[in-house]
C-alpha cells in the first residue's frame, strides 16, 4: 500500500493526482476509488492506495482511502430470490394465458372455416336438378318475353345523345338496347323529352 498527498484535485470532473515519495510520477485518481468515503477528498489529504497499470500503459490509483475520513458501511442487498421468483411466476402465467388465448382464436377461426365449408358442402350437396318433366312446363312457368323488332331496323351503332337520333322511336329503342346512352336523364323512359324536335312524337 503506497502513501501520498493528493497533490490537485478537479471536483467538477472527479479526479486528481497523488504525489508520493514512492512513485516516480504523480499517480492518477479516479472518484470512483474513493465512493466508499464518508467525504469528496480535498487537495492535501494523505490518501493510501495501490496502484494498477490501465489498458493505455498509464497508471492510476485504485482501493483507495483517505486518512482519519471514516468510510462508509457497506450494507449487503437483500437477496431478490422471492422477487426473482414472483416475477418468473407472473412471466409463466401471463405466458400460458397468451399461449391458451392464442390457441382458441386459432380454434374459432378453424371452427369457422370448418363450418362454411360444411354449409356449401350442404349447398352443393342439395342444389336442385332440372328434369325432363321440369323442362316441359318451364315455357308455361316463365312464358319468353318477346321484343318485337322495330320496323324501322335500328341499330346499336354507338350513339349516346339525342342530338344524333333522327327520331323518338330511334331514341327509345337506343336506351332500351343499347349500352351507355344519356338520353334520359330522369330515368322515367322517355327519351329526349326537351329535344324541340320529338315534340310532337310524345
């Protein structure tokens, strides 16, 4: 153990250096190797310390401590066992429910597929056949709507307004059977009502 006097000391930034009639050098000291006094150390305490070689190749002062400063009792931890213990126990049991509830949601959504799939599967199962007898009386049952054909032979040609119909029954029959007209605008079947040529058509 090496004696010396803490020969300066920046209390800011926590470290000093000793001079000592046994080191050819001022040593190095660090706050950290003095936490266990009772008290910060001040330029001219007697400090006893040993000295260690750091990764630089310098020295510096370590197990230190001031001389008539009393140092500090050192209480040991309570052991954190029961802690450790509760706190694996909370751990484990919040883990099984994650782990439960995870499981019965994977349950529900594969009880719910299982299901729709037995639902179509009795859909398809029970999907009604047509038989011959079926086929004799359909005509009878859903009579076929006739459109007669107008006299005039019109056309799908790709005319969409009134300004290029030549008349009121070309206009219907145009938004009657065929695709994206815009002839009648409020929908109530009558083509071009404000066209001044159809007038007298209506």
């Amino acid at each position: 153990m090496n004696k010396g006097l803490l020969k300066a000391w920046n209390d800011e930034k926590g470290f000093g250096f000793i001079k000592s009639d046994t080191q050819a050098h001022d040593t190095f000291i660090h706050i950290s190797a003095l936490k266990h006094m009772s008290r910060k150390p001040k330029v001219g305490d007697t400090i006893y310390f040993e000295v260690a070689t750091q990764p630089d190749g310098k020295s510096k002062a370590v197990n230190c401590r001031i001389e008539g400063v009393a140092a500090l009792k050192i209480t040991p931890k309570k052991s954190n066992h029961h802690r450790v213990a509760k706190s694996n126990f909370t751990d484990s049991f919040l883990g099984k429910v994650a782990s439960i509830s995870i499981i019965a949601v994977l349950g529900f959504v594969a009880f719910n597929k299982y299901s729709h799939y037995k639902s179509n599967e009795q859909f398809n199962n029970h999907t009604p056949v047509i038989t011959n007898a079926d086929l004799a009386t359909f005509d009878e049952q859903y009579p076929k709507i006739v459109i007669p054909q107008s006299s005039q032979n019109f056309t799908c040609d790709g005319r969409q307004h009134c300004s290029q119909m030549t008349s009121r029954a070309e206009a219907v029959f145009f938004i009657n059977n065929c695709p994206n007209t815009k002839m009648d605008g409020d929908g109530d079947g009558k083509p071009c009502e404000n066209d001044t040529r159809f007038k007298n058509e209506w």
